[in-house]
C-alpha cells in the first residue's frame, strides 16, 4: 500500500479530493490529508517533521497561502514568502525522504498580462508561462507560482525526480472561503447575496462585472488532480480549466448566483472599486489531447451545488 499525502487538505480542493477519493477509491493506495496543525510548510523543521511522520511514496501539494484581488494588492509580500517557502520545503523533503511523484498546483494569474505583453495571443497556452509578466494586482503571488514550474523542471534535470504541476483556472465549490476581505469572486457573491437575501438589501457587486473568467467546480478539479497523479509525467505544466468557450463575465457569476438563491431584484455594480484583470483566456487543448473523455459540470449547475453547500453549513463556512 503506497501512502499519498495532500497537503492543504482542509481547503476546499483538499476537501474535493478527499470526497472523490472516498467516491471512487485508489486500489493500492492510502490518501493521508494533512493540513498547517499537521506541520506548517512554511518552516523547514516543520516540514521535515511531517514527512518524517508520513513517509509519502507521492505527494499531491495543494498547500498555499491564497486571496482574491483585495488581499493580494494588500498582502503582496506575504503572498509572496509564503508560498515560495511552502514550495521550496516541500520539494526539498520530497527529494529527501525519496518521494516517487510530486504534483504541485500552479494558477493561471502566473501567465502573462496581455496588455503588459501585446506579442501574446489569447487564448493562451502552456508554453508562454515566463514570456512576460503577470497582472500587476497579484504578481506576489503569481511570480512565487511561477518557481514551482521552474523548481520543478530542476529537480527533474538534476535529481530525476518526476515532479509535475498543474495550473488551475478560477476554483470554486463546497468549503470555500467566504471571508469578505481574502475570498475570491463566487465565494464572495455568494456570501454577499446571502446577506442580501438575509437583510432585504441589495445584492451589489465590486467593479462593473465585464471582466471574464474561466471557473472550475472543485469536484471537477479533484478528479483531474487524481488522474494527472496516476497518469500525467511531463515536465511541462499542463492547464486544467474548461474551454474558452466557457468564458464568462463577472457579471453572469453574480446572475447565476442569484438564480440560485432566488435573488429577483436587479443586482448593483459598484464600480468605485476596481475591476483587476480584465481577462486571462486559457485553452485546455492540451488537456483533451491528454484525457479527450473528461468533462465539466455545468456552470450554473455547479454554482447552484455551491449555493446548497454554503445555506446548508453556513455556520461553520469560513467566513
């Protein structure tokens, strides 16, 4: 039996897997999740120790320090340390105690800002991830993401390890964070309309709602975590999102939101507050060339499951 650690187990893309997992389990394979009181990554004697404890044979690293638009522009520095300290240890122990497979999680914000760099096309892909910089608003964390790519491919060419990443669109789904200052854009229209459902006030979003985005539900992302563990070795990251196809609006989140909690009165777009990037177009080709059969939930089937899980354990959501 080979033990399979996954770090931030208790964020919400911990919670996935650990739901997919008991879904559909691995023959040969125990799943450890493990989270900061298990040993907090940032400091390299705490790392050790935990893997010291576990003994993984592969690692799947979702740990990180993470926020939307307003905690990455307040918290740059560190958003920054963090996570390069996170990943370094992490890739440090895993080479040391002779782990078989690291998979770590980029983000599509480490891509670069098309109006920063007009020789870049949208839709982008896998190839252009250090041709030019990020989105000034979260390029803390955006260049510490980039390292893991760049690490990774050292550690392979070095010390032969197989060590992958995978770069994720915008996640959301059951346990997400609903913190008004550090939540991303679904958890916090979610929690804003709820509050407005609540109160009998207005459900208003930040910014005008035009920019786009592509979303992935956390149960689809942990099923592509799971596969790219069993079956993705390249060296190159691979981006896991839904098609361009699938791109839509602030705007249209915050509508599907409001469907679901049946929210009828117009919503209210505060454009005192700014918008971030406008747009970040990934193409998931190379996924389907690599797993043709997978497929997404619906978006506003997804946001509605979401919408479920906040109303049903709202008093214990991350708020």
């Amino acid at each position: 039996m080979k033990t399979i650690m996954v770090t931030g187990g208790r964020g919400m893309l911990g919670h996935a897997v650990e739901q997919v997992v008991g879904e559909e389990p691995r023959a040969g394979s125990r799943f450890e999740f493990v989270d900061i009181e298990e040993g907090d990554l940032t400091d390299k004697v705490a790392t050790r120790a935990l893997f010291e404890r576990v003994r993984p044979h592969g690692v799947i690293h979702l740990a990180a320090d993470v926020g939307g638009l307003y905690k990455n522009v307040a918290q740059g520095v560190e958003m920054f340390e963090n996570n390069l300290l996170m990943n370094m240890h992490v890739m440090q122990c895993c080479r040391e105690f002779g782990v078989e497979k690291l998979v770590s999680c980029l983000s599509t914000c480490v891509f670069p800002e098309q109006t920063l760099c007009p020789h870049i096309t949208l839709p982008i892909d896998e190839t252009v991830v250090h041709m030019g910089p990020p989105h000034p608003s979260n390029e803390g964390y955006a260049y510490a993401k980039r390292m893991v790519d760049v690490q990774s491919r050292y550690y392979r060419r070095q010390y032969g390890r197989n060590f992958i990443s995978l770069a994720p669109t915008n996640i959301f789904g059951p346990h997400d964070n609903y913190s008004p200052e550090h939540s991303h854009v679904i958890p916090a229209l979610i929690r804003k309309c709820d509050e407005a459902m609540r109160g009998g006030t207005d459900f208003v979003v930040w910014g005008s709602g035009k920019p786009l985005r592509q979303f992935v539900y956390s149960p689809d992302l942990a099923r592509l975590f799971l596969w790219a563990f069993f079956h993705y070795d390249e060296a190159d990251p691979l981006i896991l999102a839904p098609g361009p196809e699938q791109e839509v609006s602030i705007g249209q989140i915050a509508q599907h939101v409001a469907n679901a909690f049946g929210y009828a009165k117009p919503i209210v777009f505060d454009t005192n507050y700014s918008d971030g990037q406008h747009r970040r177009t990934v193409t998931n080709q190379k996924l389907m060339s690599r797993y043709p059969e997978f497929r997404f939930t619906p978006l506003a089937e997804a946001i509605k499951a979401s919408v479920a899980w906040f109303q049903a354990n709202r008093t214990t959501a991350r708020l």
